[in-house]
C-alpha cells in the first residue's frame, strides 16, 4: 500500500481575482493525482506559479482543499480539524525553500532544534533533548559547537542542513522538500542533494521533492510528476521521462536544462 495518495485534490485561493466586481478564488491546483510509496522520492517539477509549492502545503492543511482526497498511511486528512490533524504532523514534515526565513533569527541553533522535541515529546527531560539535538547536528554534517550559534552566522547550505535536522528531529515518514537547494550555490546544492539521499537511505522516509531543476530532480528521483497551470501533463519514472518526454511542456522544461557535466560531491 502507497504511504501518500492524492486522490483529483483542487486547491483554491481566496481574492486572487476579480469578476465583476467581486473578488473571486483562484484554482491554483486542479484535480491532481498521484501517489508515493515508502522509502520512495516523486519530484514535482514546473515553472513558478505552476502550483507546485500549493500542492505540497495543501498536503501539511496550510492552503485551503477545496475538493479531492489526500490518505496517508490510508486515512484521508483533508476532513481532519487542526487539533484531529495534530498527532500526524509528527510523521509529515516540511523543508522550506528559503533557509533564513524559515528559521527564527532570535533563536539559538539548539532552540530551533528543540522546539519539535518540546511540542511533540513535552516529557522529555533538558538533557535527553540537548542530547537529541547535537545528535541531529552529526546527523547533517555539522558540529555540535553550533548549536550555541544564530542563523545569522550560518551559510545558507548551513542554514538548510538545519532545516533539514528540524525536519527529520520527529523522525517522519514523509518529507516535503520545497525547492530546498534553489536558492544555493552549485557546490551547497550538490551537497544537500547527497545529504538527503543518504538520509533517506539511513531513515527510509518517503520524499516529495518539489523543484523547477530537472537537472537536480535527475540526481534524486525514480518517478517525475510534471506539473502546468496546476495540472499535471505528464508522469512516469526518470528513465522514460528523461529518454522520451511526450508532452510538448515537458520538452521544453527539457530543453532549458544546461547540458552540464555534474560530479557527485561527498557531504
């Protein structure tokens, strides 16, 4: 059985457009489908504004399902309440695109990291939790003394593992990864790529990885969900997508990919 299926999910965002007069919603999703298997990665490729980052929040219930069914581990959650959707958090977990604004400037590293263990494991005594976090510190690669440290004194690949380690502190069975190495440099990009396949690896978590880079989703992928104006047009596993895309906007997503030599990097 599928860990994630999404069954014709429709997301609408309210005031997006005018009709006379009147501020109407916008379907910024239409009807999408697909499914992911445990220990399995799907990307969700597109241009900006194709719906991608919508379709991975309406899966946390932070956009508005307007119609369509998403069941994870065989429960649909789209009917849950917020306090019903609660306990599930804990085994679905986001990565944000954006490292410096996803992690609170006022907080130590050793806050940002505790904060999972402090919600979802209220009992847990200072030390175990302190133990935890420079345990997730190891786990993406970086030192423990960085713990003491803020957001602002990382680099961005720095500030991303730390996304990463928050992400993976609950130990879920699904991560979504919205464009997590878009706004890195080459070299960062590379390394968080291997990161999470060696994560992945070591966990067994089923991924979402959200992308417009057809080039990183090669690395990283075994099925490819192609998404326009909300829709997806073409799917299938990175062998047949990448060897003989069919529709006309997979192919032109093709052709913009820099016909680049990439090696590997070691975390």
């Amino acid at each position: 059985m599928s860990l994630l299926c999404v069954d014709k999910l429709s997301v609408v965002l309210p005031g997006e457009r005018v009709v006379w007069g009147r501020a109407r919603g916008c379907e910024i999703v239409k009807a999408v489908s697909f499914e992911i298997a445990k220990g399995q990665t799907v990307s969700l490729v597109g241009e900006s504004g194709s719906g991608k980052t919508t379709t991975g929040r309406a899966l946390m219930k932070l956009a508005p399902v307007v119609a369509g069914q998403i069941f994870f581990d065989g429960v649909d959650l789209v009917p849950l309440l917020p306090w019903q959707f609660f306990p599930w958090r804990k085994r679905m977990q986001m990565i944000f695109q954006d490292p410096w604004h996803s992690l609170n400037p006022r907080l130590t590293i050793e806050r940002i990291l505790a904060e999972p263990f402090e919600i979802h494991f209220p009992g847990q005594d200072v030390s175990t939790r302190r133990a935890c976090v420079a345990a997730l510190l190891e786990r993406v690669g970086l030192p423990k003394a960085f713990a003491s440290r803020h957001p602002h004194e990382l680099s961005g690949g720095q500030r991303q593992r730390i996304g990463i380690a928050r992400a993976l502190a609950v130990e879920p069975e699904l991560l979504i990864c919205d464009e997590p190495v878009s706004a890195l440099d080459v070299v960062a990009q590379a390394q968080i790529i291997t990161l999470l396949g060696r994560l992945q690896a070591e966990l067994g978590f089923g991924c979402l990885f959200i992308s417009h880079d057809l080039a990183v989703v090669e690395q990283i992928s075994e099925r490819v969900l192609v998404m326009q104006s909300g829709e997806i047009v073409e799917q299938g596993s990175v062998e047949e997508l990448y060897s003989n895309p069919q529709h006309p906007y997979t192919r032109a997503l093709m052709d913009a990919v820099p016909d680049i030599q990439r090696t590997p990097l070691q975390v």
